[in-house]
C-alpha cells in the first residue's frame, strides 16, 4: 500500500464504522453496513429512472394500465408504512410506479422508492392478489434499502470501458449510461430475498389481498423455469432463489395466517383482467416484435463477422416482423422505432424517417423516437432536425455518449464549432477516452484544432 492509499483506506474504513453504527435496517431493526445517505440514495434513484426506462423500451403506451399499477402500488406501500419501526426515522418518499414495455418477466426496485413492472411478467400474474405479492416484495427492497447496502459491501460492478466499444450505436450503455445498467445488474443476497418475500406476504396482507398472492407469483416464476428446461427468467437473475421459496412462505402462510379466511381479503381477478385488456389485446403484436428482436440480434452477431452483405437477410426479416406488429397495434410508438431501426440498418434512410415520424407523432416527448430520429435525420444530412431530436434526448439521458457525439456532428455540420466541440468533449469524457467512439471523437476534436483529449 502506498503512502496516499493509507490514509484513504483509513477514511474509508473510518466511514463504514460510522455509517453501520448509524444506519438501522427500517423493516428488521437490525443495524447494517450503508455507506449512503438516504439524499444519496434517492437522488441516485431519480437521476438513473429515464435511462432504464430507456433501456427497457419506455413506459407501456395505456394510462389505465400504468393508473391500475400504481393504485396497487400505493396500497401495498401505505401497508408497508405500517411495518416500519420508527427508531430507523425512513424519509417519506413518494414511491413511484412504472409499467414497462417490455416482454422480460421482471420487476425490480431503484433505491428511493422507483418500482418497475414489466409488461412480460403483468402478463404471466392471474389476479391482482399476485400482483400486490409482487409489488410488496419490490417495496419491501426500497423500505430495507437492500440496493445501496449492497453497494456498500462490495465495490459496484464495474463495466469494462472496451465493451463500451462493442455496443451497436442505438443498444446498450453506450445510450443510456453505465449507472443505469449497474443497477439493473445488482443482484440482491439470499437474505436479502428471504427477507423481501416474507414482508412481501405481510404488506399485501394488511393492504388487504389474500396473503397467498405472492406464493402464486414464485409458482409462477418456478414453472416459467420448467417450461423453458431450465432457464430462468429475468427476475431470478437479480433476485437469485434462496432456496425453495414457495415451500418457506406456504410455511409462513401457516405460522402467521393459519386461520385467515379467504373471504376477508381479496383475489380481484376481475379487475386485474380488466386491467389487462390493452396489453393481452397487444401481445400478438409483441410476439411478432419480440422475434424481429431475435432477428436483430443475430444481424448484429452477423454484421461482425461478415460485414452487411452477412446482416442483410436478418435485417430484412427482422424488417417484416416489424412491419407486422406495427400493423396490428399501430399506435404503439417503441413498434415504430423498431421498424425505423431496421430501415436504418438496411440503409433505407427515407424509410426509416417515415417510420420514426409516426413514433414521434404518438410520442414526441420520450427518449427512443427522439434518439433514433436523430441519428436518421444524420444519415439524411438533415442537420437542424437532428440537433433538436437528440438535444430532446439528452434532455432525459443527458449522458448518452452516443447522443453527444451525434449532437456535435450536427452542430459541426452547420458550422458551429463550440457547440461541436464542446459536444465531442462530452462525449470522449462520458465514454472514457477508451474505444472507437471515443477515438472518433479525439479525432474530431484534433480536426477542430483542439488539444489532444489524450495528451491530459
């Protein structure tokens, strides 16, 4: 150890001691290990919301929907207040639901009370009981701060900055930022989890539904297993199994609510299929989607190995899948990009424009139709039009690297060199100084007559 690191390792472990002896665990009581102020941690939360919402397709396009999960949610988090212990003094956040669009069964928490349901897991639940199962187990995450504590314990997930070069330019961390995906990646302990479904169980209780909800929702998560020869869905890669779960909480059923009766809860299975109508209604759609998906993957594994004559006949079928959704649920935004995607990859720059001007025509304030559209509107040397669709969405990923080096290209275009290399700059900083962007734009900026970034 060196004579500088010395004295930080004793900050840091002088740190620790404070913050455990300090922080108590809102559900258990227990002190634990928080390196974070809960102001940390809620802005940590809001600043990383629009990039995952980017990263996993937007909000899901029906305000009934997006209404009915979060009048769920906020019933299961007025019960979960109550479970609280007042000694550990939690802030009084106003949790937020999001319904994404996305087939991946899933749904997590943000540190700060951000709670993200996919539309892939909505689809598998059978009635609201589950639901609030579900919702109560994210819940219970935010209220024993399970994110941050584990960030305290180990250092976070540190993404190679090379992969940042492997990225194709409209996917990845290179849009929507390495935070974003780090907690997406955090995976919770086995006690963790243990503890989240126990307290799941007992806020969807009290908020009145039927205890036996979220045992429905492991059985669920278990048979998805089984139907897929094993492989699990998303929601067991950041929420690992400890053990056999619906075993324990048919065990807690019993100790805590052996003699409950059904009839003084609630199942709803009614209104959760009303709820349900849009997005069942839309899911032939997504079907057709989630294989033009599949098809785009294999293009990009194509495109590396053989250039795009080897990408074409993929993108080509991907193209038709596309086509096909947006055919049968067109007034869904992020099916348009899709389609806009594809043309833009097959170099059908016109195509592609027609396609993302109907995204942006049902939805000119959300990060892809903005994103996408401006990368188009580069390749048409439609210069002005670009640097406001990727300015609109910077606004909501103000870090996207590829946003910035698109927006000083742009701006280079029409002559305007500080905004260009200011933009250039953002955009090397933002990625690093590490893979070909960044070295695309180190050039740029050399161009411009600027300092080499890599000679700082």
């Amino acid at each position: 150890m060196t004579r500088h690191a010395a004295p930080l390792m004793l900050l840091l472990i002088a740190a620790c001691s404070f913050a455990a002896s300090c922080q108590v665990d809102a559900l258990s009581g227990k002190r634990t290990l928080n390196l974070y102020s809960y102001e940390d941690e809620k802005r940590m939360g809001d600043e990383s919301v629009q990039p995952i919402l980017a990263e996993l397709g937007g909000l899901y396009p029906d305000n009934a929907s997006q209404n009915y999960l979060n009048e769920v949610g906020q019933k299961v988090v007025a019960a979960g207040r109550t479970r609280l212990r007042g000694e550990a003094d939690f802030p009084d956040w106003e949790f937020q639901f999001y319904l994404v669009n996305t087939s991946m069964i899933n749904a997590f928490a943000l540190p700060g009370g951000h709670v993200f349901v996919t539309r892939g897991i909505l689809n598998r639940l059978d009635d609201e009981a589950e639901l609030a199962g579900l919702l109560g187990h994210e819940v219970a995450h935010v209220f024993a701060r399970h994110s941050v504590e584990r960030m305290s314990k180990m250092t976070l997930m540190v993404i190679p900055v090379a992969l940042l070069a492997s990225m194709e330019e409209t996917q990845g961390v290179a849009v929507v930022g390495i935070m974003a995906v780090q907690l997406l990646s955090l995976s919770y302990s086995r006690g963790d989890e243990e503890e989240s479904d126990h307290f799941g169980m007992r806020f969807a209780a009290r908020a009145g539904y039927e205890p036996n909800g979220v045992i429905g929702v492991m059985q669920m998560l278990n048979d998805y297993t089984q139907e897929n020869g094993g492989g699990q869905p998303e929601f067991l890669s950041t929420h690992p199994d400890p053990g056999n779960r619906v075993e324990y909480l048919n065990e807690q059923l019993k100790k805590e609510y052996k003699d409950y009766k059904p009839e003084n809860y609630t199942r709803n299975a009614a209104g959760f299929t009303t709820a349900m109508v849009d997005i069942r209604n839309a899911q032939p759609a997504y079907d057709l989607a989630d294989k033009g998906d599949a098809e785009m993957a294999e293009a990009f594994k194509l495109f590396e190995s053989g250039g795009q004559p080897a990408a074409t006949p993929k993108y080509r079928s991907a193209l038709s899948y596309y086509l096909q959704a947006t055919a049968r649920v067109p007034d869904h935004a992020i099916l348009h990009v899709n389609a806009a995607q594809a043309h833009y990859y097959l170099e059908d720059y016109d195509a592609a424009e027609a396609e993302i001007k109907n995204a942006l025509q049902l939805e000119s304030g959300t990060f892809w139709p903005n994103f996408m559209g401006g990368l188009i509107a580069i390749q048409r040397d439609d210069n002005a039009v670009a640097q406001q669709r990727l300015q609109n969405a910077l606004q909501l990923i103000p870090g996207s690297p590829v946003g910035l080096f698109y927006l000083a290209v742009a701006f280079e275009r029409q002559g305007d060199k500080p905004g260009a290399v200011e933009n250039y700059h953002a955009s090397y900083d933002a990625l690093g100084g590490e893979g070909d962007l960044a070295e695309r734009a180190r050039q740029k900026l050399i161009e411009l007559g600027e300092p080499d970034p890599k000679a700082k």
